[in-house]
C-alpha cells in the first residue's frame, strides 16, 4: 500500500515533478506546485476541470485564475452568484460560495496534456477523496472528457456506460450528480464550441438541480 502524501509534498509523477521543476526555474515568482482545491469546503457544486494553465493556476495557485479559461468560467460563477467578483485575478479577495473549483490533475503538465497514468494517479490519491466528501444533493461539473473519465473513475464507474455530452447529466449514486460541459478553453471558446450562451444553459441546469435537492 503507497505512503499517504500530502498534495503539496506530492511527487508521484516523476515527468510532472520534473516538469514543475524546471518551469519554477524560468518562473521563479511561480506557484509551481501541485495546485489545491479552490473555493466553499462545504459546496453542493464542485467544478472540475483538466490541469492547471502554465500563465494561470500554475503561476497564481488558485484553480482558473490568470488566464481565458478562467476569465471565461468567473465571469459565468458571478452572473450566477457564486463569485463575489467576475474577475479571476484579484487574488486573495476572490471568494466562492456554494462552489469549489478543483482540477482532475493537480499539477501542470507538459503541453497542457497529462498522461492516462498520470490522470489516473491523481485521481486516486486526490480526486476521489475530494469528490467522496460531498453531500447527497451536490453537483460535479466536468470541463471536458478528460475531467468527466476521472470524475467516473473516482466513483468506480465504467466509462463505457457514461457517454460524455455537453450538458448532459449522469447519476453517480448516493444523490450525486454528473453533468458534462465542454471545457471553457480559449479554442473553445474562440472556436464557438462553446458560447456563452452554451455555458449559461449549463448554469441554469445547475441551479435547477441544486433547488431541487434542497
């Protein structure tokens, strides 16, 4: 049985670790480290999405911060009344309520493109922990097939039997539900994959469910 490690002290992935090491030389003033959960530990929503951004979460330490991505997903957490703010990079000032916001892999991986193993590993030894917590009623949001496979993998399901679909919802058991959203990428999101108006029905699923168990 592996050693319990903090995610902080985590070196599991010898090519992130590696990785991290060598941008925290180029970025000295860079967080370069596994990057924790963000926002309410008692949320009914949790968010998860793929790594952290080199320029983003990776530099600040707080998931979908400094970067599109999390431009694009705060301004939609605020119009919703789950951020105090619709601007990711006002540091320690930002809050969230209700929400949290976590990543399938902790650290930054090369490329933006984490391995299989390496999606897997965090998954079991953070992920499942993080997402197990939550009360009967709460709400996963996956940005993107790799975060919805590693949500399903947490809970031991079979990927097989859980197609992903933007806005479409899966039962996780235990009154947990997972609902699927492409992920608010810059490609994305400039490609029109994903609008605004995409995302806001997602919300608006969101917040149906949630009064709905409440």
């Amino acid at each position: 049985m592996s050693r319990k490690v903090a995610l902080e002290d985590c070196k599991r992935c010898r090519r992130l670790h590696n990785h991290l090491t060598k941008t925290k030389l180029k970025y000295p003033d860079y967080f370069c480290k596994p990057v924790p959960a963000f926002g309410d530990e008692m949320a009914q929503l949790v968010i998860v999405g793929l790594a952290p951004g080199l320029h983003g979460a990776n530099a600040s330490g707080i998931p979908f911060t400094g970067d599109a991505s999390g431009e694009f997903l705060f301004r939609t957490l605020f119009k919703f009344g789950y951020a105090n703010h619709p601007d990711s990079n006002i540091g320690v000032e930002l809050k969230l309520s209700n929400c949290r916001i976590t990543n399938a892999v902790k650290c930054l991986p090369p490329q933006n493109k984490p391995t299989s193993r390496e999606a897997k590993n965090c998954s079991k030894h953070f992920l499942q922990k993080e997402l197990q917590a939550l009360s009967e009623g709460s709400v996963i949001l996956a940005l993107g097939t790799l975060a919805h496979n590693e949500v399903l993998r947490s809970f031991g399901k079979t990927l097989s039997n859980f197609n992903f679909g933007h806005n479409q919802s899966h039962q996780l058991g235990n009154g947990l539900l997972l609902l699927d959203s492409y992920h608010c990428s810059r490609y994305n999101t400039q490609t029109k994959r994903l609008t605004q108006d995409m995302f806001d029905q997602v919300f608006n699923k969101i917040q149906s469910l949630l009064l709905q168990s409440n």
